[in-house]
C-alpha cells in the first residue's frame, strides 16, 4: 500500500478549503479502525472555524500546523461510555487517527497528527474550550488540508529490529 509509503507529516498547507466529501471519507477511513472488543470507542469534532483552531494552539505549544493553512482540524475524541475494554481505548483511537492519515494521503491531501492524550492539561483545556459533555474526552487533534510543502519519505526498515522466532 503505497500510501503508508509516502506518508508524512505534512504542517503548511495552501489555505484551500477540503470538500464535504474529502472530509467525509477522511472520516470514513477512521470509523473503518479496529477496535478491542469491536468497541469503537470514537467520536469526532470537525473544525473548520480559524478562531476556534487558534484557541486550541494557545491549549497545544505544538499544534501550530492548524494554523498554517489547514483546511481544517479533525478532533479525534474518546467516547467514555462507548467502552467495554478502557484499558484498550488509546489502540482503537491511535488506529483511527493513522487511519485518517493514510486517507489523506490516497486523497492528495496531507496531513499532521497533533498528540493531546498523555497530556492531561491540555486534554482538560480542550475539553473545555469545544464545551465536550462529562463523558467525551479529546484523545488528538489532526490537522489536514492541501499541503504547501513536500519531502520524500524516508524508508525506516531496519532489518536488526526484526526477530524471527527466537529474539
Ligand atoms: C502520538 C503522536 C503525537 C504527535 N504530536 C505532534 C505534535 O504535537 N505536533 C506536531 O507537529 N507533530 C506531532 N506528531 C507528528 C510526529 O512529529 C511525526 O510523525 C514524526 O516526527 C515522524 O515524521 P513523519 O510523520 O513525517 O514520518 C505526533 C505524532 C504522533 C504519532
């Protein structure tokens, strides 16, 4: 799967808006994740609005790509009533937001994958910056849109990383 492949992390972008439809699909290939226990864990906040985004990088030092001309801001959250295995949920959402960032590359769009779990400060501030009920928590951001930069992949096979039967 070539995507996986030339996949980067993408933090400037051109400005230009992302259709219905792109966003649909982005948000399509991240429901299509696995999950423990099939418990889909997931929900999402899609921003597009600039002064909500800015908001959230004075939250998140290192979110700054949200502001770089991205089309918008996909908020990966945790939906804590929806799980039956917690201990399982930062899988599931991981594999959702790798999911949205495999999308956006097989849709010519690029994208960044801005970490809040793990972070219980800026996970709290978001909560309350988007108004998020008692029971959704932000688990990451995602900033996506048209890129304005490129590089080429670099492979990162090691092969001395790899055991065969016995490490
Ligand atoms: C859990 C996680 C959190 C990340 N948080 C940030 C972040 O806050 N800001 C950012 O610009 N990039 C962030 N990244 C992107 C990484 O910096 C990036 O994936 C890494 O440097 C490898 O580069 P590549 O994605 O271009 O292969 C994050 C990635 C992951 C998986």
């Amino acid at each position: 799967m070539q995507e996986i492949f030339h996949r980067i992390s993408i933090r400037r972008f051109t400005g230009q808006k992302a259709s219905g439809e792109q966003i649909q699909k982005l948000l399509a290939a991240a429901m299509q994740a696995p999950s423990a226990y099939n418990q889909q864990p997931w929900e999402f906040l899609v921003v597009e609005d600039k002064v909500l985004l800015q908001k959230f990088t004075e939250i998140h030092p290192y979110a700054t790509a949200l502001l770089s001309g991205a089309a918008v801001g996909i908020f990966v959250l945790c939906a804590q009533n929806r799980l039956k295995l917690p201990e399982m949920a930062a899988q599931d959402l991981s594999a959702a937001a790798e999911n949205i960032l495999l999308e956006a590359v097989h849709l010519g769009l690029g994208a960044v994958w801005l970490g809040v779990n793990g972070h219980a400060e800026r996970a709290a501030a978001a909560k309350k910056l988007f108004a998020l009920p008692e029971n959704i928590e932000v688990f990451a951001a995602i900033a996506a849109g048209y890129p304005a930069e490129s590089r080429k992949a670099q492979s990162r096979y090691e092969a001395n990383r790899v055991h065969f039967e016995k490490y």
